[in-house]
C-alpha cells in the first residue's frame, strides 16, 4: 500500500495490463466513497456510478463502443486517430484491455461541469485504487455505449451520459513514468 501522496502521485499509471483476479466488490464500493469527496461545481456532487465485475459484459459493452465509434467514424461524425480505426476494427481487441472491473463515471446532460466534475471524481478514483495496489486507466474509447439494452443494464437513466469509463484491476507490472515536461508559466504577477 502507498502512504504518501508523492508515492501517489509516482505510481499512478494509465495500466493496461492486468492479473487475472477480480476486484472485490467492498473494494470498488470503498474507492468509490472516497472519490466522492472530490471537489464538484457548487458542490453539487453531479456523478453517478455504475460499476461492471463481468468480462463477458464488458467485452460485450467493449464490441458495442468500438461499433458505435467505427459507424460515427463512417458517417463523418467524429474523427479518430487513423491508428485506431485498423484496431477497433480487430474483433479481439477489447477497448478496457480485459481489465476485470469497469467503472462508468456519468450524470446529467445539463449539468454544464459534468465533464469537470467527473474528471476530479475520476483522478480521485484512481488515486485511491493506487492506494489500494491497484491500476487504473481512463478508457474514452469506451464511452460509446448507446443502445437501449446496454444503457439499461448499465442503469443509465435518460438525460444522461458516460464521461469517463475507468478500468480498474491489479497491475501485471507498473510503468515507468513516461517524461513529463516542466510547467509552462506564462506570468506570475506579484
């Protein structure tokens, strides 16, 4: 377990590698009590959960986002990295990396700071699986769950939206750190 938030801040890594051992459910469910004390506009605390433990699920909600990408892809309604299209084309690649868990981070379409605040809740979910021994990775690609069935089981209500699909699992290995440039300090005004 790490103790300090330098060692948090070291060894927080986008993981896309993982054993084959599921996440205890009490495990997920304490992550997600302290994510809520993330910072929210207005303190409005606008993030929903929704939380996956079964990989034929997500492998399923994984082959239903890259078909949703690849066709919005077709029709000119997003742009992908060409490198991607060839890969989400590949029926056995899995956008959440076989991870054994999937947290889906959502809430309301009006909610004009949803994708902020689910952002802070989202560091704050990987910052407490990293305390945990665990490794976390923000998956976009996986955000594209739009048919009825998949958004029911998901317990999505209508009027809103994933923002942030986290995959959570215990790391094969952890990376290094990849270099990371210094601030960029426009001014400082004294």
């Amino acid at each position: 377990m790490t103790t300090n938030y330098r060692d948090l801040l070291e060894k927080r890594r986008s993981i896309r590698d993982f054993q084959d051992q599921k996440v205890p459910l009490k495990v997920v469910e304490e992550i997600l009590r302290e994510s809520t004390l993330a910072p929210s506009a207005s303190n409005s605390q606008p993030c929903r959960f929704s939380i996956v433990n079964c990989k034929n699920t997500i492998k399923a909600l994984s082959d239903e986002s890259k078909a949703n990408l690849l066709d919005d892809y077709a029709k000119d309604k997003t742009s992908l990295n060409p490198a991607y299209v060839d890969v989400l084309k590949d029926k056995n690649f899995n956008v959440f990396y076989n991870a054994p868990c999937v947290i889906f981070i959502l809430g309301s379409k009006r909610v004009a700071s949803l994708d902020v605040d689910c952002a802070l809740a989202a560091s704050y979910i990987m910052f407490s699986a990293v305390e945990r021994g665990l490794g976390t990775c923000w998956i976009n690609l996986g955000s594209n769950i739009r048919d009825p069935q998949s958004r029911a089981l998901l317990a999505i209500p209508d009027g809103c939206r994933i923002v942030a699909p986290i995959i959570v699992g215990y790391p094969k290995a952890i990376p290094p750190a990849s270099e990371r440039h210094a601030p960029e300090i426009l001014r400082v005004i004294d």
